[in-house]
C-alpha cells in the first residue's frame, strides 16, 4: 500500500488512541462533561475519513473522533468541545464531545445534527436528496473534477430506529449518492446484539432495492481504505446509495459515564481484534522501520499532551454567550410591496398560497416543495399546489412516501446545500412522526452549530376542524409547536396575510412553521367570506412578529371596553360576535398572525387601553398556548385590569368526534364568544 497513506493513517490512529488514553489519565479533570471515543472503532474511521474532500458532507456519530482527525482538524479543536470551551468551533461550548458541525473551506462540511442515535440518517439522507437536485437543475458546481457526495456514520444499535428505514427507503427510491457506513461493535450500552437486533446492518439492507452492501473487517485499516475507496468511485460516477457495514471492536467505555467493566463479559476477546498492533504490523510489513514507527507514535503522544495543556488554559463561555444564535437575522422587517393592488381580483386563502408558491418557484431554482400527495395527478389533498408540478416538473414538485419524519427532518440537509424546501404535512393531525426531527435536528442546528448551520425550510401544516374531519383530520397543534424554541410560526386568518407571510417566510434563512386553517381555505363555513383577499403583488411581504389592530377603538371611560386577542379562525369568530353584538366600537381585536415571534408591543398596548381581555383559540384550553398567553397578559397588565383575562377554547376532551353535532359541541363558535364577552363586560 501506499507509504504516505499508510503513515497518515496510522499518525492518525496514535493520535486517536493517545486522546482515549489521556482522557482516561485525567479522568476526574474531564469527566465533568460526558465524553465518548473511537478506541477500536479507529481504522474505519480514518480510512474513509482520508478520502473525503472539502466538497463533500459528512454526519459523524458521537463515537467518530477519529474520523474527524482524519478531516483535518487538531487534538486541540477536539478538547475545546470535550471541556465545552467558549472557543469550541463546533458549537461554542453548547454541545457535547464528538458532535460537530463544521463549514470550513478546506474540509468536508458537516451539518449540524443531534447526538446522532439513528435521527442524523434523514438529514444525511437530505443532503444527497439536495445534491441530486442541484445536479438535475443544473445547478451543481461544474469546476468540481469529483461530484461530491454524502457520508452518513451510524453505530449499528441505531440501525434498528424507523427513522433509518425511512432515510435507506429514499435513498434506494431514488438512487441518491450516499455512503452509510455503520460501525458494528456488537453493543447497544449495556445491551448486546443478541438481545435487540434480528439481523445486521448488511442484512437489514438486503431488504432495500437499490442499496447495495459490503460487510468488511472495520479494525483492519487496508481492508477497509480499499473497500472504502471502491465503495467512494462507485458513489461519485454512478450516483447511487451504498451501505458499508463495519466490523469493530469496542475497546473503551460506552460513555465517560457509562464504564465497560461494570457489565462486559467480551473485553479480552474484544481486545483480541485491536486495530492498532493490526495496522502497527502493516507499517513494518511495507517497509517502515521500528524506530520510525516509534517516532511517529512518539509525536502523536507529544502533540496530545500539549494540546490538552493548551485547551486547558482557555476560557470558558461568558453568561452572554448563551443568548446568540437562536435564529439567524432575517432580511424581512417591514411590510413591503402592494397589499391590496388596484383592478386585482379577490381570491380564496389557498389560492393566494398556491400563487406564492408559483411565484417563488418561478423565481428561484432552489426552491422545491414535496410530501404526500402533492404531485401532479392530486396537487395536494387541498389542492394547494395545484398545477405546479405540471408548470416546474417533477423534479421540483414530487410526492413523497408517508413519512412525515423524513419529509421534515430532510429540510436539514436539503438547506445545508443551499435549498430552500417547502414541504407539508397533509393534516396537523399527522405531524406527530415529525416531531422528533422538528425539535431535535430542525430547531436546534442552527443554536447548537453556534450559527454556522440555519435550517432554510417552510413546513406547511394544514390544521383545525372543518366538515367534519373527525379524530384524524381536525387536531389544533399550535400549544406543541410553540413550546418547540428555534423555530418561527404562523396562523394566518386570511389570504393576503398568508402570501405576505409566504414570501417573508422563504427569504428567511430560519426554519419556519406555516398552520393553515383548512376551514378558511375556500371560505366555505358560514361567517369566513372575509378570510378571501384581494391578492397581493408578487412583491408583498409581510414581517413576522406584527400583529394585525382590527377594529382599532379608542380609550373610552363611560362604556365597557375589551381586547379579543385571537389568531385563525378565531379572528372571524371574533369579528362576527362583536358586530351581532354591535359592539365594534368597544372591542378591539388582535389578529396575531404569528405565534413566534409574538408582537407582545400590540397585545399589551391593546389590554392597557381597554382593560379587559379575551383569548380566543380553537385548542383545548387547559395547557394551551392561549392559557400561557393569558397569563403572560395578566402579569403584565394587572394594574390596568378591571376583569380578569379569560379564554375560550374547545371543549377538554381527547379528540374531535366525527359526528357534526358532536363536532359542534366540542369547537368554539360564533355564538359562544359572543357568550363569553358579554361575560366579560358584564364582570
């Protein structure tokens, strides 16, 4: 083989093995925060790690410290993240050992992901999702000599997730230009194989068509630097997934917190199949000599001990530092373009969506939108993207299988190449599989990358009940949504507002979250004709956090005044109880139109004036976000109050029944606000 890569690579493997033992050296000193490392998993690791080049996209897993020495980067940068220093260039001292994310030019890039238990597949997945897509628009960078493509790394515990199945499903579907590499030790923590796999990752991915496997002795280095470097020539010419299953020895503890004697029985065994001597042998095999070795040996023990006193020295994180990058800033601050156009007609809400959405897409190639059933012979269930796959191909407009978690979680990727995807969920109802992504790998990449990796995405969520949707089709979801920090999301009453809200939401770089009442969309219920719009021009954008003032009153002293604050359909429940009432001189609404970031300016302005308050919400009340709400106003505005701040919600049960009388009872309406403000006004 190769000298120079014989010698990086064991170079490499010294330096990994004189971190672990270092670590273990000073145990109580960096065993504050909880470490993992790559002893016995090394030869794998920087075998594949020294054939990636910086156009390429890498998702290590929380035991790849090798790999990320193999990319370039120092003991030093390593130990910065292990004592979560102020100058860890991972995620400035926000995240543990071993998770990186990195945009330098000169390496391969990683994106941000979570501590990579089988949920960084998706994203992977994405990025090969975003490279293909850029291929097919033409929009890929033509001076590369080597199409890049994406590594995913997986222990092979995590390969039993769904999530993993969802993420080789796409990849095999649609024959995306990636490499799963799955590291085998035989361990969950303290759970073997035996107990919880039927079957290996190889053998797992027979199951895919299209993903092809090799299984290969991960502790020996030039077993897997050439199997990898078949497996790497395949991906770049012929685009198409491969899975490397691994296997490895573990020669260290689970985690820092986890230790290997407290239940291993294997250790000497394990011990048997150390990389190390194996790639120590290769060396004086092809012609290094002894002292050689020890000098390279001798070096990596040397840099590491500095390092380590390096990193030692340096500062911690200041209490400031935890307030930054929550979100990247947005160029969309001011309400721009022309709301109300002269001569142009009014529409329904879906429409002025749909006309968003083919005007971004005319616009810019790197818009695309997917999930089920928005292809072109449906358009979407709503018909919200209705005629766009004909118009942009379906390459740009594609369905999706059911997989709410990948729909969600591949906007990670897909942005980290420069995409802006529109995706959705067919109903609110269905975002539960989501979820995980949403939190754990959407709304946190940008925080814990300590702002090298903001998720450019838009996800759709039709929601609220309508005609008798029943259990599975009706659910209001805002009080989850909400409590998820890290992401930004609008509630809509009309159309104008959801064009404006739209446009502002793709020229955000942050992840955004758009709930579309699907009783409004064609303003079929009794009391929505006012959720139609005249259509804003193509240039209108509409900020996120401004509150919409309707019904602006003044403060008046001789008659009993109050504020509805309110969001989707109840802005129009709002606005048709105060006019039966005819009480629009006495009741101000607040239309919120985003739930984050809130426009509180508007809210308590609005209360302080009128001095009592209402919360309208189609939730259950108890728990909710208009509960919290409510009680935000009332710590707030105590002093101004002459009631207390009340809301109105759903009735508190399970799920919305199917039967329409039943479906009534349970749902706020017209006629129980009414109820409820002149309780209001009469306290």
């Amino acid at each position: 083989m190769n000298k120079d890569i014989l010698k990086k690579g064991f170079s490499k493997l010294c330096t990994a093995k004189a971190m672990a033992e270092l670590y273990e050296a000073n145990f109580k000193q960096v065993s504050k925060y909880v470490h993992a490392t790559s002893r016995g998993h090394e030869a794998i690791q920087i075998a594949l790690g020294m054939q990636l080049l910086p156009q390429d996209y890498a998702f290590p897993y929380y035991r790849d410290d090798a790999m990320l020495l193999s990319f370039g980067l120092e003991p030093y940068d390593l130990m910065l993240q292990l004592l979560a220093k102020k100058d860890d260039p991972f995620s400035g001292g926000r995240t543990y050992y071993s998770h990186p994310s990195l945009k330098d030019d000169d390496k391969p890039k990683i994106p941000h992901q979570s501590s990579a238990t089988g949920m960084q597949a998706i994203p992977a997945t994405g990025v090969a999702m975003g490279m293909q897509y850029k291929e097919l628009q033409d929009l890929d960078d033509k001076t590369l000599k080597d199409a890049p493509f994406v590594v995913c790394s997986l222990g092979d515990a995590s390969v039993t997730e769904g999530e993993i199945a969802e993420a080789f499903q796409m990849a095999a579907l649609k024959q995306m230009p990636i490499l799963y590499l799955v590291q085998d030790n035989g361990w969950d923590i303290s759970a073997n194989a035996e107990e919880t796999r039927a079957q290996n990752a190889f053998e797992y991915a027979q199951g895919f068509h299209g993903l092809d496997a090799i299984s290969i002795d991960g502790a020996n280095f030039i077993e897997s630097y050439d199997a990898v470097e078949k497996v790497i020539e395949t991906i770049r010419t012929e685009r198409r997934p491969f899975l490397v299953h691994a296997k490895v020895p573990l020669l260290n503890h689970h985690t820092s917190g986890v230790r290997m004697e407290w239940y291993r029985d294997d250790l000497d065994e394990a011990r048997s199949r150390d990389p190390y001597p194996v790639l120590k042998q290769q060396l004086a095999d092809n012609g290094f000599s002894q002292e050689e070795i020890d000098d390279i040996e001798r070096l990596a023990i040397s840099k590491v001990q500095s390092d380590f006193e390096k990193a030692l020295q340096t500062e911690d994180p200041k209490p400031e530092d935890l307030f930054t990058h929550d979100f990247a800033p947005t160029p969309i601050s001011e309400e721009k373009g022309e709301r109300t156009p002269e001569g142009a007609d009014k529409v329904i809400m879906v429409d002025c969506a749909l006309f968003a959405v083919e005007e971004l897409m005319r616009k810019h190639k790197e818009c695309l939108l997917y999930g089920q059933d928005v292809g072109g012979r449906l358009g979407g269930v709503f018909r919200e993207a209705a005629t766009l796959a004909q118009k942009f191909g379906d390459d740009r407009v594609f369905n999706t299988p059911i997989q709410e978690a990948f729909i969600v979680g591949s906007t990670v990727g897909m942005s980290a190449v420069g995409l802006k995807p529109i995706v959705e969920v067919q109903f609110a109802d269905y975002i539960w599989p989501g979820l995980n992504q949403l939190f754990t790998e959407v709304s946190r990449s940008c925080y814990l990358s300590n702002g090298k990796w903001p998720v450019s995405m838009i996800l759709r969520v039709p929601i609220g009940a309508y005609g008798s949707g029943g259990p599975y089709h009706s659910s209001s979801v805002e009080s989850v949504i909400t409590n998820i920090r890290g992401i930004k999301i609008a509630y809509p009453s009309n159309g104008a507002d959801l064009k404006g809200l739209m446009k502002a939401a793709y020229y955000d770089p942050n992840p955004v979250v758009i709930l579309e009442h699907k009783g409004l969309y064609w303003s079929k219920v009794p009391g929505t004709l006012t959720a139609t719009s005249v259509e804003p021009s193509e240039d209108y954008v509409l900020p996120f956090g401004k509150a919409w003032v309707l019904q602006e009153i003044w403060k008046q002293e001789d008659v009993e005044t109050c504020t509805i604050v309110t969001y989707g359909m109840g802005v129009h429940w709002a606005y048709n109880a105060s006019g039966e009432l005819g009480m629009r001189d006495q009741i101000e609404i607040i239309d919120l139109r985003t739930l984050y970031p809130l426009d509180e300016d508007a809210i308590m302005n609005s209360v302080k004036k009128t001095g009592k308050c209402l919360v309208v919400t189609e939730e259950p009340s108890n728990n909710s976000f208009a509960r919290a709400l409510s009680g935000k106003i009332q710590e707030e505005c105590f002093r101004y109050l002459d009631a207390p701040v009340m809301t109105i919600g759903s009735e508190n049960m399970p799920a919305i029944p199917l039967n329409s009388t039943l479906e009534q009872t349970m749902i706020p309406s017209t006629e129980k606000v009414k109820a409820k403000i002149e309780v209001l006004l009469n306290y």
